[in-house]
C-alpha cells in the first residue's frame, strides 16, 4: 500500500462526486426565458426614471434565486448578480473565472436588444 503523506490519493478514475451538482442547465434555460419575457418589449429609461432599471433588476435576481431555490432547496448558498445597461451600439463582452471545487456551478445569460443590454450570472457555491 502506498503511503500519501498528507496529500490525498488521486481520484479514481470516472468516479462520480459524492457532492452532486447544482443543474446549471435547467437554470439557464430558466434565465434566458425570463430575461426575455422581462425585456423584451422595454425600453431603457431616462435618466430622471432609473428606478425602473433597479426594479428590473431586483425582480429578475430574485425570481432567479427562487427559481434555484426550486432546483435544488438545500446544500448551497445562491448569489445573483443583475446588470442592466442602455445599448448604443457598444460592443461588450462578459467572463469569468472561478477556481473552486467541482461540485461549485456558475450559469450566465446575456439578453439584449436595440434598447437595453442585461447580463445575469448566478453563482451555486455547496455549503456541506
């Protein structure tokens, strides 16, 4: 038998994850839907009327949070992150990078239109 030391053994291989994933699939297809359903027909506010643009983005993290909550209610701590932005024409580009245990899952979805650009990333961080 070989001894590790304090390093543990490497993992077999094709050994399924004792801590299951959150399903990031159903969720983003979640978000998609509803970013579209959401924006679909607005319009950037004018300046004088930002509330709208807070509202929106309140309503769409929290519908994505219980939407997660729905997914999987236990075992991890949900954080939403909703940015709306008027489009004139800019160009954008989102990323990121996460160095975390597998079992850790991010879902990202971009919705845009001649008006608005929303961009809305979802973080499933395992708890136990």
């Amino acid at each position: 038998m070989a001894s590790y030391g304090i390093r543990s053994p490497p993992p077999l291989p094709d050994a399924p994850s004792p801590r299951p994933k959150f399903d990031t699939e159903t969720l983003k297809a979640y978000i998609k839907k509803l970013l579209s359903s959401t924006l679909q027909n607005e319009v950037f506010p004018i300046p004088r009327d930002r509330d709208r643009t807070k509202a929106w983005c309140k309503e769409i993290g929290e519908r994505v949070k219980e939407r997660m909550l729905e997914i999987q209610p236990r075992g991890f701590k949900y954080i939403v992150l909703t940015r709306i932005d008027e489009n004139s024409g800019q160009g954008g580009h989102a990323n990121l990078i996460c160095h975390w245990e597998d079992c850790d899952t991010v879902a990202q979805e971009v919705f845009s239109s001649d008006s608005l650009i929303c961009v809305c990333v979802a973080f499933a961080i395992r708890t136990v």
